[in-house]
C-alpha cells in the first residue's frame, strides 16, 4: 500500500511539473533580425528581414526590442525605380520598408564580430542602449538570419563568415551570462541545418529552410526590377505569420507544420532537442510576440482636472486657467 502512495505521488508530481513546463515564464521579448548580403542581386535578402521585422512589430514588440541588421540598403539603391520601397511580393501591396524603420546597425556595421558582441553583451561604453541587446534571463529572444550559406557557414557581405562552432560558442556565453530564458532560432539559407547542429545550450528551438546538402531557393521574380524579392521558406513562414494576432493561441508545432516541402521544394528542419517544453504547448507569440506587464493597484489614482479653484492647504495656486493675483498673493475668492 505505501509503495502505490509512492508512485501515485511520483506520477502526480511529474503531471504538474510537465504542466508547469509548458508555459512561458519569460517577462519580455527581443528580436535579433540578420541579413548578411550585399549588392543588387541579394535583393530577397534584405526583403526577407524586413518582412519578419514588419511581422514581429505588428504582433507586439518595439523597436526599443528589435536590432536590425541589415548589410546593403535596397530602398536608397540607385537602381530602385521606387525610392524608399522595398517589397516582397510582385503585387507590391505591402511595402515592408514602411515609414518608421529603425535600422541599427546597416552597410559595413553588419559584420561577424558586432553579431557576437551585440549577443554577448561585449560592446564598448559609447554604442548607445539602441544597438544593444538589453536581455536577462527572463528574456525570450527570436534570432531570424538569411544570406548565402554552406555547410557549417553562413557569409556576411561576401568577405566574412560565420561558423555554427562561433554561433553556438556566443550562445552558451549568452546562457552562462543569463542573458536569455528561451532563444528560437530561426535561419534561410543554403544549408541552414548546419548552422544549428553544434548548438549544446539549453532552451533553444532551431529551424531551418534546408538541410545540409540541400539548396534554398527564392520564390519568385519581380521583373520591373529584374531580381527575385523574397525566400520560399521566408514566404511561407510570413504567411503563416499573417494569420496570427497577439491573442492567438497556435503553437510552434503549428507553425513547423506549415511548412511543405512541395511549397519550399527543399527540406524545412527542426531540432528541438535542447527545448524544456512541448512544442505542442509552446505559443508562436511566445516569440513573435510580446509579453506585456500589468501591474494592478488597490489604491485610487484621482486625475487633475485642470480648472479646479486654489487649494487651500499652503500650496500655490493651480496654473490652468484659473485667475490668480499677480503679487504671489493666495487666488481672491470673490468675483
């Protein structure tokens, strides 16, 4: 009788654990948002980040959250007949460089070494808090990526490169320095599953839009400026992403799910493995989004009206619209 009381509790206590574990416990969210290519012909690559820019916006986190990186800027490109425009679909219907763009680090900025200090924290005194990724441990950080890659490499600006060996290094200093509570990966390039597979910190999601050996292709064409505009795994993921509001309920099982291969015509891959919760339970907006904090009072907050009379208690007249004597004399309270 006393060994069943003992794997009754034991049964009971790892139910609630695993029903703890699903949710959240992050307090805040951040957006790191790469595009590691240059030149013309990269167009897709600069509209692939600023889509998923417009999309992490739109489902809850500032600007004061995101830091952008983008290495070229197509909507100042001299061979851009719509100055200022960038799109990602050939019925220009949503120009996703909009009016309000905050770029933090752009050109020659977007290099290996300011991505490993700006995830690591290792920036000198004088970068201002807009280029800095102000996380904690209570942070859940989505880090987007697309360029040209290989395998165990993705390329910045055609000069430099990163390996999965330097990527999963800053994440485990990210982790030691408590400087994350959850990381979802996410990266659009050739290969992309390389990138992923020498992470060893806990509490991070990967996924890809192909897998080693596996080329990723663009989607389509806009022939009024004779390059292809978005990614087949950025599109499909945006248009998932479309569907989704702040309230939504859909989970990063939903989301890998609608994926198809015969769409990306590559391989999408997930790695989940270092990942504490389900990804059955796991929200897209636990990442997309942001978490808002709320704090209720008991007490009651009474407004100023504006046109009250003098209070009479000592303190000076009340500088609305209420008449008052010029001589530093109390308001008279005649006519």
């Amino acid at each position: 009788m006393r060994l069943s009381c003992c794997a009754l509790f034991i049964v009971s206590l790892w139910t609630v654990c695993k029903a703890a574990s699903s949710k959240s416990t992050h307090t805040n969210n951040w957006a790191v948002l790469v595009c590691s290519s240059r030149y013309w012909f990269n167009y897709r690559h600069v509209a692939n980040t600023l889509s998923m820019y417009r999309s992490v916006k739109r489902l809850g986190i500032p600007d004061s959250n995101i830091i952008l990186m983008l290495s070229d800027d197509m909507a100042c490109n001299a061979r851009n007949p719509r100055p200022a425009t960038v799109f990602n679909n050939e019925n220009k219907a949503i120009n996703v460089y909009g009016d309000d763009v905050e770029v933090d680090y752009r050109g020659y900025e977007v290099t290996v070494e300011n991505l490993i200090r700006v995830l690591t924290g290792r920036l000198d005194s004088s970068v201002p808090r807009s280029k800095r990724l102000l996380t904690d441990d209570r942070s859940n950080i989505l880090i987007y990526m697309t360029g040209h890659g290989g395998n165990g490499f993705l390329k910045f600006q055609d000069s430099q490169e990163i390996s999965n060996a330097e990527l999963a290094a800053a994440f485990e200093q990210m982790w030691q320095k408590k400087r994350y509570n959850e990381i979802l990966f996410l990266i659009d390039s050739c290969q992309a599953a390389s990138m992923f597979k020498l992470f060893y910190s806990p509490n991070i999601i990967a996924s890809s839009s192909s897998r080693i050996g596996e080329e990723s292709l663009s989607h389509h064409p806009d022939t009024d400026i004779g390059v292809h505009i978005i990614d087949r795994w950025t599109y499909y993921a945006l248009e998932f992403l479309e569907g989704v509001s702040p309230a939504s309920q859909v989970t990063m099982e939903n989301f890998f799910a609608s994926f198809r291969k015969e769409d990306v015509r590559s391989t999408p891959t997930v790695r989940s493995d270092l990942f504490r919760r389900s990804l059955k339970t796991t929200l897209v907006t636990d990442f997309f989004g942001s978490v808002r904090s709320i704090e209720l009072m008991n007490t009651t907050v009474l407004r100023d009206q504006g046109n009250k009379p003098c209070d009479q208690g000592n303190k000076p007249c009340d500088q609305g619209n209420t008449p008052r004597d010029q001589g530093n004399k109390p308001c008279d309270q005649g006519n």
